[in-house]
C-alpha cells in the first residue's frame, strides 16, 4: 500500500469519526449512529467501535470540564473567604472590611456546578 493510499484511508476515517459525531452532537442515539454508519458502508463491528470511542471520548471531556469547574470554583470561593478574613482582622481594632461575597458564591455555584457535571 502506498503512501498516498494509507492518507485517503486516514482521512476516510477521520470523515466518518466526523460524521458520527455531528450525528452525536445533533442528539442522534448510538443506535441510529450505527445505522448511519452501515448505510455509508461500514460494517456493524466498526461502527459500534466508533460510536464506543467518541462515548469515550465524550466522557472524557465531560469528565475534564467538570474538574476545571471544581478546580476554578473553589479557588474563588476560598480567594472570597481570604480576602473577607484578611479585611476583617484588619479592621478588628475599629474600621471598616470587605465581605467578598461575590467571589464566595460565584465560586460555590461554580464548584457546585462541577461537582453536578461530573455525575458525583
């Protein structure tokens, strides 16, 4: 097999990974994305195997994102309590202080958000 061949067999397969997730993020059930497959011609083993991965794959970045909510949404929320802490044992002896009440529920709507994402 040549060189040229191995890339037309390459970018056949990126076009049907291509065209399964469109069908995938269009709500197609895996079902009816198997389907599609076999019409364009792949056998039924190959398409449960792509449906199979790009769930994988989607898992993953489902997976991911909800950590990074997590990661972000904590740190706002305990930068809030810090800077509320700090500006209240400043002003302990007269004075004024911050409650940063923004960052802290930005922060736990975001933790919260990704502790939801994740499935936990």
């Amino acid at each position: 097999m040549s060189n040229a061949e191995a890339m037309t067999q390459d970018e056949v397969v990126q076009a049907l990974y291509q065209f399964a997730a469109e069908q995938m993020r269009d709500g197609a059930s895996n079902q009816q994305i198997q389907s599609a497959l076999m019409e364009k011609g792949v056998d039924a083993e190959s398409a449960g195997i792509i449906v199979s991965q790009l769930n994988e794959l989607r898992d993953q970045q489902t997976k991911e994102a909800a950590q990074k909510h997590m990661m972000f949404g904590a740190l706002w929320c305990i930068g809030g309590i810090v800077v509320t802490a700090l500006t209240y044992s400043t002003a302990s002896e007269g004075g004024t202080y911050v409650v940063a009440w923004g960052a802290i529920i930005f922060g736990a709507v975001q933790f919260f958000r990704g502790v939801f994402q994740s499935g936990m």
